[in-house]
C-alpha cells in the first residue's frame, strides 16, 4: 500500500506546485543563486590566499559542489523535519501515529518543495566546472564515485537530519538545536576539514560523519594523501558510511517514536 501512497502524495504535491509556473521558476532561480552566494564566499577567500588547507580553489570547489549537491537532495526530501516540533506542539503527530504508514516517510514527504532542486542544480554546475578544472585520473571506479559521492553526501545529510530533529521529541523546542546540527553541518563540508580545530574537526567531522560527505571523496578523485594521514582507500567509504548512518539514523527516529508520549492536546 505504501508504495501506491506515497508517490500520489508526491505527485499531487508536485501537480499543486508546478499550477503556478511563473512564481515556481522565480523561486527555482531564486534557489540557485542562494547556493552561489555560498560559491561568492569562497572566491573572495581565495582572492586573499592561493590555497586553504593545501587545497587548491578549485579543489575546494569541488568539496563545496558535493556538499551542496548533497546538501539539497536531503533538503528537498529531509528538510520538512524542521516542522516536527510544530506537529508535536499542535498535537498532528498522534495523527501520523493513527495511520497505517510510517510517521518519518510520512513527514518527508508531507511538503516536499521543487524549488529546492534550484539548489541542487546550482551545486550540480559548480560540480562540473570544478571536475573539468582539477586533475582528475578518469578510471570506471572514479566516474562510479562521481555518481555516487553526492548520493551518499545526501543520505549522510538526511540521517543528521533525522537524528538532530528526534531530539524534538524530548525537547519540543529543540529546532535551534537541530539547525545547527544540520545547516551547520552544510557549511562544515563546504571546506577542507583540516582547516579546523581538532574539537570542532573530531565533532563536525567524525561523530557527525561530515568528513565523508565531501573530503574523503574530493581526496579519492583527487588522488591527493589526506594530510591528516588517514589511508587513501578511506575516500571510496562514503556510501557505506552513507549506509551505516542511514541505520543509525532509523533506530534513532525508532527509539524516539516509541518513547513519544504526546503533548496532551
């Protein structure tokens, strides 16, 4: 049943969206140039300097590209649980809970935006231009990465996501928190992470996988040594950390769905 439910919802809630076209390619466009505003950040950085971390900047185009690719994937299909603590609040939660569907597939597909691919397509741009700027050993392996590093970036992204929004669960204003967590985690990405602190780097990189969302994969096309030592196979690990946090992620929402006990509404 789910299989049939799910994409009418999608696709009703795409149909409902693309009925006003000229307000859509305003907010497609829109979105876009959100992300370059990001791409204009490090241009100005790297007008200052010729490297950051012992990268390049298109290297560190790159980074930022998969990141963003990844990033607006999970915001197009994750981003509706920023609304969770309203759902709890308002008391729409025990309805999710009524249904014979899952409460996490049910939010994320609740009011998924299209402009948000703007986003996507803007990442996708910068990703090319960087590729066909950089040094890049083209072998099957390497073009099979390409195609998958933005699809793990964006699983990855989801499952902070998720894990960040559960706190809500116990905490109903906890969005500040998860925000930080997720938008957070965007920016981490965007940039070599030996440029940070070892806390911040330990935190944001490895307890928070953002090291595998981008700079494990740039390393690995790159064929660049990480100059924090880590091995060169480490780079391909991005789908299966992708996999690993996609199950954490799920027992997580799991936990707190079965230790919800309403707000009392």
């Amino acid at each position: 049943m789910a299989d049939v439910i799910y994409p009418r919802l999608i696709g009703a809630r795409l149909r409902s969206q693309m009925s006003y076209r000229a307000s859509f390619a305003l907010d497609f466009v829109t979105q876009i140039l959100a992300q370059w505003i990001e791409l204009i950040v490090i241009l100005v950085l790297f007008g200052q300097v010729s490297a950051l971390g012992g990268f390049t900047k298109n290297e560190v185009l790159l980074m930022y590209a998969i990141a963003g690719a990844g990033f607006g994937v999970a915001d197009l299909f994750a981003g509706q649980l920023d609304n969770l603590p309203t759902y709890i609040r308002t008391g729409s939660f025990d309805v999710l809970l009524m249904r014979p569907l899952g409460t996490l597939p049910q939010i994320m597909v609740s009011d998924i935006r299209l402009r948000r691919i703007g986003r996507i397509v803007g990442a996708l741009a910068v990703m090319i231009y960087a590729l066909t700027h950089v040094p890049v050993e083209w072998t099957a392996a390497k073009v099979a990465l390409t195609i998958a590093a933005p699809i793990a970036a964006a699983v990855i992204f989801s499952s902070v996501w998720i894990v960040a929004c559960s706190v809500c669960f116990w905490i109903i204003e906890g969005r500040e928190f998860s925000n930080a967590v997720t938008y957070g985690s965007n920016a981490f990405t965007s940039y070599p992470i030996n440029v940070y602190t070892r806390p911040l780097r330990f935190v944001m990189a490895y307890v928070v996988p953002g090291a595998f969302v981008a700079y494990y994969p740039s390393l690995a096309l790159l064929g660049k040594q990480d100059p924090l030592g880590l091995p060169g196979w480490v780079g391909w690990t991005s789908p299966l950390v992708a996999a690993l946090a996609a199950t954490a992620a799920g027992l997580v929402w799991r936990f707190a769905v079965r230790h919800y006990r309403g707000t009392g509404s």
